[in-house]
C-alpha cells in the first residue's frame, strides 16, 4: 500500500509505503509527482518505507526508467525507514546522484520532513 500526500504550495511530497506496492499506488505517486512538476521545476519528497513487501514485477523496469529520467526534478530527498538494509542502499546510490538524499530512522521522521521541505 502507497499512501501520497502533497504540499502544492511547497513543491513537496511525502510517500509512505506499507506493505507491496501495487500498479494503481505507482501510477498514482506518478501522477502526483508529475502534477508539482508542473508547477516547480525541483520538488522535494520524503519516502517513508514502515514495511517492503515488493514491488509487481511489471512495475521494476518501468520505475527505473522513470526515476533516473527524473533525478533532475528533485532538490532533497529523506528516506525514513527502520529496514536495515534500505538506509545503506540510498545512502551508496546518492553519492552517485545530484540530488540531495539523507536517511532517517522512523522515529525521526518530524526532522526529515524539515529537511526535506527546508533544508533544516
């Protein structure tokens, strides 16, 4: 399940993922990221991740190919998750990236959200 909240305003989205992410949750996070690019040139998102139960396996290729045509789209991007191996895996993958990207624990998610909409 992908739950997807959007500050218009700010430029910012928040998705929390719980559980499997399924075709309608996708497209729904890519409408919405699409919308604030309409409207912002950079957008800054939180991703928090409670529980990764996978991902449809049409989904794999067709994400990829969207995320890296996008990188330039996103200022700061927060990972919150207590997943052991996710933190280390954005943490790798950012040093690559010009984009932003810092990992939170769950408990701290007020303070990536700050970071993520301010750079606090």
């Amino acid at each position: 399940m992908m739950d997807i909240k959007i500050d218009e305003t700010a430029g910012y989205i928040e998705l929390t993922v719980d559980g499997a992410i399924d075709k309608a949750g996708y497209e729904a996070a890519v409408a919405a990221i699409e919308a604030l690019l309409k409207t912002h040139k950079k957008i800054n998102a939180v991703e928090v991740v409670r529980s990764f139960a996978g991902m449809e396996p049409s989904l794999w290729w067709r994400d990829l190919n969207y995320s890296f045509s996008r990188l330039d789209s996103f200022g700061r991007c927060a990972v919150v998750t207590d997943n052991g191996w996710m933190g280390p895996m954005a943490r790798f993958f950012a040093a690559f990236l010009s984009v932003q990207v810092r990992t939170f624990d769950l408990k701290d998610l007020e303070t990536a959200r700050a970071w993520a909409k301010d750079g606090v």
